[in-house]
C-alpha cells in the first residue's frame, strides 16, 4: 500500500487555463516513466483550479518523483500560473488500488 503522497495546487493564470490543463495531459507520460509513482491523478476543480495527487510506497520515491521531470516542467512553465504551485506532502492512512 502507498504510505506517502503529494497534493499539489495548481491556479492557471487567466487566459492560460487550457495550457495547464494540457500541460497536465502531456505530464503523464513522465510519471508513466517513474517506476516508484504508484498512482497520479491530475484533475481540474474550477476555471482556474488545478490538482495533483499522487502516492509512493517509501519516502524515497516520493523524494525521486519530487525532483523528476514533472516538477523541472511546472519550473519551466512558471507563467502558466498565478501563484507558484504549492506542494504539500500527505501521509496516505488508507487506499484502494486495483490488485
């Protein structure tokens, strides 16, 4: 089971939400490349309101993923958004995953 997550919070800058929103597409190809990402969602909950979640099964991963190409992308694309992204850690406390 995943211990150990990120919730990441994304606002696009006005006009510039479609191109998060496909920046977020293209993204998974990236983390498909991660062997130690188990899971990643991203998903929009607004206009202007993006997420990540992801989990990982050791800190390791997770401290792998956070230094992995996803990020080096939202660091390149800095004007995409409003605010600098916030990336929160999460301890994951239970998860249904498919077998």
């Amino acid at each position: 089971m995943p211990a150990y997550g990120f919730l990441v919070e994304f606002e696009a800058n006005p006009g510039k939400e479609e191109e998060v929103a496909q920046f977020l597409i293209d993204a998974k190809a990236l983390v498909d490349a991660e062997p130690g990402t188990l899971t990643w969602f991203s998903f929009r909950l607004g206009p202007r309101s993006f997420r990540i979640f992801d989990a990982f099964e050791t800190e390791d991963d997770r401290e792998v993923h956070l230094q992995g190409r996803v990020r080096q992308g939202i660091e390149a694309n800095a004007e995409l958004f409003s605010v600098p992204p916030s990336i929160t850690p999460v301890d994951v406390l239970a998860a249904k995953l498919p077998v």
